[in-house]
C-alpha cells in the first residue's frame, strides 16, 4: 500500500512531517507523519489567491484596480523574493499583477500590498466559513515587530490538500474561480520539490514555501490519473526533507499509475 511506502521513506526523518496524499480519481487519500499544522511561510500566498477571487467574484474588488508601487512602504531594507523591489517607484499594478506575482516568483511585497487592499480579518473569516480551522493569517511578512512577539502565519497540511482536491473539482468560489486560480498556481517557479522529478512538459499546479529549518510544497501533479501532495518539514535537516519530499512525490505518481 502507498501509506506503507511513503512511511518506509520518511520514517528516518527526525523533524517535524506531514504528507497528504489525495488519489483525485477515487478521492481516497491518507496522512503520514507526526505534524499537521506548520508555520505558513510562502504557502500563505494561496490564501491571499483564493480571498481575492472570492471579493473579485462577489464584486468588492476588481482584479483591473490600480495600485501605485511606493517602495518606502513595501521596502523591507533587505533583498527578498520576487520582482517588486526591482521596480521603479510609482509603477501602476493591478490586482491582478499582485496575485500573480505572488504565486509566480513568491513576490513577498505583492503579497504585502495584496493583503492589505484584501483584509487580514477578511481573509481568516473566508477560511473559517470555509471550514479550515487552522489555516490562519496573523501578519504581514518581514513584520518584525510581531515577528519578535512570537506571531506567524499558520497553515495544515491536510487542508491544504482539500483546498487543492476543491480547486480540481471546481468547489472554490466558482468552477471557472477555481480553474483560472489553477491555471495561475501552474506558473510557480519554484520546482526543486513537487517538479523535481518530472519533465517540463508535467502540468503541475503548486505552491510552496521555504525559511530557515521549514520547507512546504503542495499541488496537484496533472499526470494521466492527477493526485494532490502536500507536504511540510520543520525543525529537521532541509536538505533530507527535500530528498524524501521529491521521493515521496515518485512514490505518489508512480502508484497513481498503477491504477
């Protein structure tokens, strides 16, 4: 049994693991490991994705409004992920821009930017109504006052497979919702996890999320029988957890085709 090969693969593993694991033919699935709840990093941008889809699609925003870059309010006085801090002040974004960037290059600024036009308070409401109880936003990144006091964003492993399950399905939002938010989660740039193993040509919709002792990476590899993966490693060695991750995926794709 698959639950049987991916224990026999991380049982080594010393830190913190969780692995979900969702057949979407049969929507039969199974969890490996010792955590579900992990600290949000990069994965927290689908969250900021799904909130602007739903105020998109209930008409509060639109995904043409403007934004004007001013850098001395995104700057965080260090070098970070993604385009934005490479960008001259004053440039127009929009909406859409924002999410994309953030789910293309993990653009911590366009996230910054998006949350804030979107609404901490209104992004956790959707999630709660939702019904994921541990998927939470409680600050901006590089927020360093809050970061000092101990607060984070938080995501579950297991939700984030059902969001993923949801989105292939059509459930989030609006069927047409969920396929242009996959279409966009298709361009994550990062493939040294769930892409690892395949060639260019795999459709695979993810999102990841890396900081120092944390590595997260969960989608849906788009094969000829599509599964969901999703998988975080805290507190251990990043580069084991990376290796069993990419194995893990192999050992998903390889009994998605079997059946």
């Amino acid at each position: 049994m698959i639950i049987d090969r991916i224990k026999d693969r991380t049982g080594n593993y010393t830190g913190k693991l969780g692995i979900y694991y969702i057949d979407l033919n049969t929507d039969m699935g199974c969890f490996v490991g010792n955590q579900d709840v992990f600290p949000a990093s990069g994965m927290v941008m689908l969250m900021t994705l799904i909130e602007a889809f739903r105020q998109i699609y209930d008409g509060k925003l639109s995904k043409n409004s403007i934004y004007k870059l001013k850098k001395s309010q995104v700057s965080t006085g260090e070098i970070t992920y993604g385009a934005i801090d490479s960008l001259h002040d004053g440039i127009s974004l929009t909406v859409e821009d924002l999410y994309r960037l953030s789910i293309s290059v993990s653009d911590n600024s366009a996230f910054n930017i998006l949350l804030t036009k979107l609404g901490i308070t209104s992004v956790n409401a959707t999630f709660a109504q939702m019904g994921y109880k541990n998927m939470r936003i409680n600050r901006h990144l590089f927020d360093e006052k809050k970061i000092r006091q101990g607060i984070d964003n938080y995501i579950s492993v297991e939700e984030v497979g059902t969001i993923f399950q949801r989105l292939y399905k059509g459930q989030i939002i609006s069927a047409d919702s969920s396929a242009d938010m996959l279409e966009c989660l298709t361009h994550h740039q990062r493939t040294n996890v769930i892409p690892y193993n395949f060639s260019e040509d795999m459709k695979i919709a993810h999102i990841s999320g890396y900081d120092e002792g944390l590595i997260l990476d969960a989608g849906i590899v788009c094969c000829e029988n599509p599964f969901v993966i999703s998988m975080a490693a805290h507190d251990g060695d990043t580069r084991k957890a990376e290796g069993l991750m990419r194995d893990v995926t192999l050992i998903c794709y390889q009994n998605s085709m079997r059946l």
